[in-house]
C-alpha cells in the first residue's frame, strides 16, 4: 500500500473520452492535446493510451522532444511553435510540425531551413487571431504571409513538393492549415465563437487550406468549431470544458481520481481549533480526521473549510487552513471512520470541477499542480504500473556564437 497521495490514472476512461469527441465530430481528425505531462496525468502512458488519435499536440517544443525521445513517432503539433534558434534545430531534426503565429517566427524558420535544407518540407500552421487576443497574426499579415509562402521567390534554393492543393511547389515549407483558438466557447451561448469560426473558416476557404479549430469545449457545444481538425484537451481527461454542464451530463469519465488516507482521528470538544489560525472553532464535540495530504503535494491551499473530500464513499468537509502535507475533515457524518480509510479529494464520486468552484479556480488548474512527491498509478485492466512523472524533460543545448 503507499503511505501519502495517489493518483489513480484510469486509461479506459481516457479512451472513452476520446471516443466521445469521435462520436462529437466525426468528420474531424484529432490531435489529442497533451501538454504539461497530460495535465497531470502522464504524458507517456496517455500517448500510448490515446493511440487511436490521428497525432499529439503540445504546447512546447520541450514537450514534443520528449515523446519522440520516448518513442512516440505519431505526428507531433507544437502550438506554441519554436521560441528560439535551438529549439527549431531540434524540432526540425525531430520532424514535428510547428505552429507559426508571429512573423518573426516565419523568418527564423524559413532562415535556417534555407541555410539547413531538410530531406523534406517543414509543415507549420499559420495561427489567426481571431479575438482571443494572446497569439496569433492579425487578418491581413496572416493573408500576406499565405501569400509569400505561395509565392516562388520565398523557395530559393528548396526541394519540390505537393501541396495540400494537389499543385507541385518548390518550398522548404509545407503549409499544413489555418488554426485559431476560441476565447469564449466555454459559455454555449457566447456570439463571439460563432464569429471567430466564421473568420477562421473564410480564410481557409479562400486559399483551400485545412482547417484546426475546435479545443474541447467547441467540440462538444460548437458544431462550426467542428473542423478538419480539432484539438480535444480537459475532455479527455474527463473534465467538463463547459460552464453549468457536469462532465457526466457530457459522457466524460473521470481519468484522475486522487486520494489518500486517514492517518489520525481525533475527539474534540465544542470551541476546540482547528489547524494554523485557528480559522475553524469546532461547534459541538466532533470527531475530526487528518488526511495525508497539502498544498506540498498540489492540494490548493486557498481550499476553504467546507470544501468536500468522501470519506468511505461519503461526503466530509475540509475544516480550516490546509498544511504543507496535512488536511483535517469534519467526521461527523461518517461516525464509523478510522486510520487508513481512503480519502478521496477528488475523481470518482466527486467531480474534479466540483471542488474547482469550490476553491474559486477551474478543474484545468488542480489537474495540472500536483507535486512529482505524489505517486502516479497508470491503471490498465492487465497492466497497472506506478510511476512518478515518467516523462522525462529533455534538455535543449543552447547553440554557440
């Protein structure tokens, strides 16, 4: 048995959930969004598990090195795109594609490969900013740079192609699609999705390019964001990308479900406090459980008292300040509750998201926080291995003068 937090990644449920956005749109290839370690979830073994998914896409180029350093040869997408001359070196020796949203962006890239010619075109996404106000080229440098990229001044020196027009180009660049990110598609009824959609759609339109819209919750709320490609994050990961819908109403699975133990009962009289600040008097004599668990592990300290944890598979509150490693419960309504009992804090039974409203933050943000001292349990029906962030970053040398 291990002493201290858990976190129980339940593989099935991620297939599901990946089967989920298949059902959502059909007509879409995916690429399943696994950045920052899978959201917390392990990014190796949820590559294996999300095999099925037409290819992976990672915020960094940090990231994408890392799964082909681990093995995984499934197209790679980097939405932040090369922030340096040594990551492009090393994305391009790996072949991932890259995500091009600023200008100088373009020319670094088209630099070193003109100076470094590769064995085959590049392929990038152009990014538009469609309102989201964060990344992304403005409408009319986006159409200037599709432009130059189309144009046979901007291939000095490259090899032939075909490009996704079916048109023999010579480019060290293969234009691979428009992209854009939705601002607002957590609120259904948002007008602004259906305007970023429409900008991004007209533009690809017009040159005759793929098109990546959709993240999760333009999948499941959104059919315009249903593109040719789409980019499914805190879906797979059984979280609801949409306000006011549980992950159940959608069909999503919890994959995370992060617990812990009982490691001290205590009997309290009525005014006895509890915990740094003494912030919680109890009310009445009360039974009150310390669970292994604090902001040390991930657990966010600002939870407040009345945050919900199951006990035995029943409903407790977090009483007062959280601890670096330690939270106390309310074990009123669980009277038969002892050392050792599991703790649930959140995951099955209890909806990630639920305990997000709680602590004033959203289900992305716990997913993601917890701490390499948590233990990591990949569960399959045959297989279930434990690990602790068993991705390894991968280091990218800084190039000389």
């Amino acid at each position: 048995m291990i002493v201290g937090p858990v976190a129980q990644i339940d593989l099935e449920a991620l297939r599901h959930n990946l089967a989920v956005c298949r059902v959502a749109a059909p007509r879409s290839k995916i690429w399943a969004v696994i950045k920052a370690d899978a959201y917390g979830h392990g990014m190796g073994h949820c590559a294996a598990a999300l095999d099925s998914a037409d290819g992976f896409a990672v915020a960094r180029v940090q990231e994408a090195l890392g799964l082909r350093a681990i093995g995984i040869s499934k197209p790679l997408l980097v939405m932040e795109g090369a922030a340096s001359e040594a990551e492009l070196s090393a994305a391009l020796s790996m072949q991932v594609e890259l995500t091009i949203h600023s200008s100088w962006q373009l020319e670094m890239v088209l630099s070193q490969l003109q100076a470094n010619p590769q064995p085959r075109p590049q392929r990038v996404w152009l990014k538009l900013d469609t309102g989201m106000g964060r990344l992304g080229l403005q409408q009319e440098e986006a159409v200037a740079q599709i432009k130059r990229l189309r144009s046979p001044a901007s291939a000095s020196g490259a090899t032939q192609h075909t490009s996704a027009l079916g048109s023999t180009q010579t480019s060290p660049l293969e234009l691979a699609g428009i992209m854009t990110h939705l601002a607002n598609a957590d609120d259904p009824s948002h007008p602004m999705t259906a305007a970023q959609c429409e900008q991004a759609r007209a533009l690809a339109e017009r040159f005759g390019l793929p098109l990546s819209i959709g993240n999760s919750a333009g999948i499941l709320a959104h059919p315009a964001a249903r593109s040719d490609w789409v980019r499914p994050g805190i879906m797979l990961y059984g979280g609801s990308p949409l306000l006011n819908y549980s992950a159940a109403a959608l069909d999503l699975r919890p994959v995370m479900t992060l617990s812990s133990q009982l490691i001290a009962v205590r009997e309290f009289e009525a005014g006895a406090p509890i915990g740094y600040g003494s912030t919680y008097r109890c009310p009445e004599s009360m039974r009150v459980g310390v669970v292994a668990v604090g902001y040390g592990d991930g657990y966010p300290r600002h939870a407040p008292t009345g945050t919900p944890v199951l006990v035995r598979g029943q409903r407790a509150a977090l009483l007062g300040r959280v601890s670096m490693d330690m939270i106390s419960v309310d074990l009123r309504p669980i009277p038969e509750a002892e050392v050792g009992d599991r703790v649930i804090l959140w995951g099955q039974g209890l909806p990630v998201e639920e305990v997000a409203e709680q602590v004033g933050t959203i289900n992305y943000e716990l997913l993601c926080r917890l701490s390499p001292r948590v233990s990591v349990v990949h569960e399959r029906p045959e297989h279930p291995s434990t690990s602790i962030r068993e991705t390894p970053p991968v280091q990218i040398p800084e190039q000389g003068p």
